[in-house]
C-alpha cells in the first residue's frame, strides 16, 4: 500500500498505524536535518538498522542515546573493552559486535573532524537536480549516484557500516532527499 491514513491524513505507506512510525514520517522523516551530533546518531542508527526494521530501531533510539552518551562523538571515541561488553549485555539495544566497534570507530573519526565538517561532508552529496516526487515505493530508489559517492568518501575515510542503500536511508531521514509520495500530506 503506497499510501495510509488512520487519521483522514494521507501518508507514505510505510508509516502504517504505529503511533512512534506516525510521529516520525510527519514530524522527522525528510526534513533537512543539521548537526555533526545529530547527523552522527543518525549515521549510527541507520548503521545499526542494517538487516533490520527501522520501526526496531525507532523503538530503540532512547536507549542507543542513552549508551552511546547521546552520540557525543569524543565520548563514544573514548569506549573500550569494557565498555563494549556492557553494551553487547543491553538488551535494549541491538547487540551486533561489529556495529557496536563500527560506531565507535566512526565516533574516532567525527571526534577528529572540525567543528562542522561531518554536517558538510554528508550536505556536499546533496543531489543538484530535483527528480519528480515519487507516485508509489516503486519509484523510490534504494540507491543512488550520490550515497554511492557519499558512501565511498565515508569509507575512503574509514567508517564502517556506510554502504550505498544505507546511505540513501541516511538521505533521506535527513532530509537530503524528499521521498514523501505524491498524495502524502508532507509532500512538499
């Protein structure tokens, strides 16, 4: 279904009936989102989605913000061994050993970055030209020049867990893109 609505509001079909999916589509998917800590978390969510459900991860997001100090990028650098075990222990989380050492590693790298740097590296892969807003899921790519791109500068950098299609998710929740379908009230 490409569009729903539980309230007479028309939106992307995949916000369904979740209240958390309805709050997120109509008040933070696809608007520019700015911020090395802010586009950091989502990097790292997005990371962690991998293979998963966003809704998951959604559900998820207090307790990643609450172990990972609020994606403050110098103190996730700063996790070691211990560290590590703690958060392969918290089941509020998804415990995956790889993204969990991938978003600290990542965090190494952001915490080396001036003030500003991530938002303009990640902001600079923005497509130039607009494509027509997408009728139905069918229309909407899973990837795309640019988070290929984005994705080989961020590895050409060392992060982990930055491939193309997850990228083009980052993309879009951070509102680089704007997928909101036609018909969709948030369609701009």
């Amino acid at each position: 279904m490409d569009l729903v609505s539980t309230d007479g509001r028309p939106r992307c079909g995949w916000s369904g009936s979740d209240a958390e999916y309805i709050r997120y589509h109509d008040e933070e998917w696809g608007r520019p989102l700015h911020g090395d800590r802010a586009l950091f978390e989502k990097m790292s969510l997005e990371g962690f989605q991998a293979g998963l459900s966003w809704i998951t991860i959604l559900r998820k997001r207090p307790r990643f913000r609450e172990v990972f100090a609020d994606f403050d990028a110098p103190s996730v650098a700063g996790f070691g061994d211990a560290e590590i075990e703690q958060l392969m222990a918290d089941a509020g989380i998804v415990r995956n050993r790889a993204k969990i050492e991938a978003v600290i590693g990542n965090a190494g790298i952001v915490a080396t970055m001036a003030p500003g740097e991530l938002d303009a590296l990640v902001w600079s892969f923005r497509p130039l030209a607009s494509r027509e807003r997408p009728v139905s899921f069918a229309d909407v790519p899973a990837v795309t020049v640019e988070s290929t791109a984005l994705s080989k500068e961020l590895r050409r950098r060392g992060f982990r867990f930055v491939g193309p299609t997850t990228m083009y998710a980052l993309m879009q929740s951070a509102g680089l893109v704007d997928d909101h379908l036609v018909g969709c009230w948030r369609a701009a």
